[in-house]
C-alpha cells in the first residue's frame, strides 16, 4: 500500500512491529515522558478498537496487571488472559454499573473519536462530548493518585474543559505526541494523580 497518504513512517513501523494500529506511538510517547504505566496496574481504555493502545497497556502491566477495554466495536484481532473487552456506548453506559463490574483504575487512557462528518463544528463538539464523559468515567473510576489521558480536539471548549478536569487532579499536562498526522487537530490531555 505504499503511496496511499496514510501509509507513512508510523504504519510502516506498526506493521512491522505488529501493534494493531499506529497510535501505539502517541501513547508510548506520552507513557515514556510521564511514566503512567507500572507493572500489576490496572488499567481502562476507552475507545479500545481496534487495539493497540490496550496491546500496549497490557505488555507493560505484565500478568499480573489486568485491562478492560470498552467500545462499540469488538477488537477481534485482541486476545489476552488479562484482557476483558465490554462492547457499548460510552455515552449511554451506566457508570455505576461499570463501577461494580470493574475495580477502581490506575489509568483510564481515552482514544475516543467520533466518526468524522468533515463539518468542524460538529466534528469538535462530538469529540468534546466524547472527552467529557471520558473525565467523568475517570473521576468515578480512578484510585486516589490515578492518572488520565485523553484525546481532545482543539476547539473553542478546550480551555474550559482543561480548567474543569485541573480541580480534579494535582497537574494536567499536554502533549501533541509525533506520531500526530499532520493538520490533526488532536492533542491529549494528561492528568496527573486524582485527588480524592
Ligand atoms: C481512534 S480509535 C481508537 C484507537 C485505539 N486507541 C487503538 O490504539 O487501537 C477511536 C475509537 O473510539 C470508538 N468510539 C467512538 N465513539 C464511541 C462511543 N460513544 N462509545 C464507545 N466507543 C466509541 C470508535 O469505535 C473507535 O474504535
């Protein structure tokens, strides 16, 4: 497939290191300059499909960790003992109900992106609704101390959205990790050890 616009540098290296998609490089970027993922964690992933940021999650945890990701498709290429996938919709699920099938998180990492229409406005204010029930899951989920990442797209509502999540946690960083194409509106926020 080479020649196709989006066959560039970090396909060619996800293929050959065979994670199931590029964006494995935006959170290994963001986990090497944070250092959020330890051995044994447990960890959440929102917007798992089609799996690479959980491959990577659940090499770092090591058996002893244990990962749950959720999206409303099923990764079918992921398997792992310490992996358990819930198909559903962020948006409608029953966080208390998450709350007594999972136990509380050291990470919950948010990927979540919403089928582009090509319209901006629409395109920014579905990703921001994404990313706000993202915080929220965060915030009912995380242990004391528990880190969050999340993808969000620039937009009017970003700076409110990063002061409404910093009352939550004791940093919020943000990074534009490489492997962003380019033009991508997208950048992540970070927040580091929820206070309780
Ligand atoms: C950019 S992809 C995630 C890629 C993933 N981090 C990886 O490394 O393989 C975004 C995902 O968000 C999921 N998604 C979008 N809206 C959702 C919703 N309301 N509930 C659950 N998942 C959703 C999509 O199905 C899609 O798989």
């Amino acid at each position: 497939m080479s020649g196709n616009r989006w066959d560039d540098y970090y396909a060619r290296q996800a293929r050959k290191e065979k994670w199931l998609a590029r964006s494995v490089y935006k959170l290994q970027e963001i986990d090497k300059k944070y250092k959020l993922i330890r051995k044994g964690d447990r960890l959440l992933d929102l917007g798992c499909y089609p799996g690479s940021w959980s491959q990577y999650g659940i090499r770092k945890v090591g058996p002893q960790g244990e990962l749950v990701g959720i999206d409303l498709t099923l990764p079918d290429r992921l398997s792992s003992p310490n992996f358990r996938f819930i198909q559903g919709d962020v948006l409608t699920i029953q966080i208390e109900w998450l709350a007594r099938e999972i136990s509380p998180r050291d990470l919950i990492m948010s990927d979540l992106a919403p089928q582009t229409t090509g319209i901006r406005l629409t395109d920014v204010s579905r990703s921001m609704s994404l990313s706000k029930r993202a915080a929220e899951i965060a915030c009912a989920l995380l242990k004391e101390k528990g880190h969050f990442v999340c993808k969000v797209f620039e937009g009017e509502d970003l700076i409110s959205f990063r002061s409404e999540i910093s009352q939550y946690f004791r940093q919020i960083r943000v990074i534009r990790p490489k492997a962003i194409r380019k033009g991508s509106k997208e950048i992540y926020l970070v927040g580091l050890e929820l206070v309780k």
